[in-house]
C-alpha cells in the first residue's frame, strides 16, 4: 500500500470579480447619469406671481447677463440662431422654444432672440421666471 503523506495547501484567495462588477455598475451608472443630467447655467431669473410649472422644453435659448446666448447648452452668436433653429425644426421637433433670461439682460436683447425664433419657426414662445414669493419678509 501506498501512504500520502504530503498535503495540498491550496491558497485562500478572495474572489474579486463580484465586486469589481459591482464597481463598474457603479461606474456605469454615475457616467450616464452625468450625461443626460442638465448643466445649470447661473442665472438671476425675474419673479412672477403667475408663474406655472411646465415641463422641460426640447428647445432652450439661454441669454447670460454678458448677452452670450446658449442654444440648448451650445453658445451661438445672434447671427447663428435662426439657422440653427431652422435646422432644428425641420428635424420634426415640436415647434416650441423656451426663453431663459437673467433679469439685467436688456429687453431689447430677449426681443431680438424672440424675433430670431418666431423667424425660425417657433410657434409657442415661453419665457422662464421663478415664481414670485409673495411671503412679505419681517
């Protein structure tokens, strides 16, 4: 008869590729949720009493206090909306567009974007306010 003696050592390891899965899940996630998350642009909005909850617009213009407009996040001159707009609208998007404005842009300056749109097409123009807090303060 032949006797063994000699044992096997296995080594004890842990196994890692549940959590490097894990981790890339989580990677995953947070890249996409960055993308489709809306950059914030700091704007001091003008308040009104009247204002009303809408949903998010496919078609954004955003003019900062400078008077720099951002066509859906993207800045464009005065002279590049109207084109861009058409461009936009003749892929089939509704023929909305929403006016974000700080309230030390002129008025001159909204109209001319206003202008550029109703140009381009824009059937429904909406300007975004913050709803006036009608609290009076102590």
């Amino acid at each position: 008869m032949i006797a063994f003696d000699e044992h096997v050592h296995r080594k004890s390891a842990l196994d890692l590729t549940p959590l490097i899965d894990v981790v890339f899940l989580l990677l995953i996630f947070f890249l996409l949720t960055s993308i489709y998350a809306k950059p914030s642009i700091p704007l001091d909005l003008p308040e009104a009493e009247t204002a009303k909850t809408a949903r998010e617009p496919e078609v954004s213009v955003a003019i900062r206090p400078d008077g720099a407009l951002l066509l859906n996040d993207r800045e464009v001159s005065l002279a590049e909306l109207h084109p861009a707009l058409e461009g936009i609208y003749a892929e089939g998007r509704t023929k909305e567009i929403s006016i974000v404005s700080d309230r030390k842009v002129p008025f001159g300056r909204v109209v001319e974007v206003m202008d550029a749109a109703r140009r381009a097409g824009a059937e429904t123009i909406a300007i975004v306010t913050e709803r006036k807090n009608t609290e009076r303060k102590k």
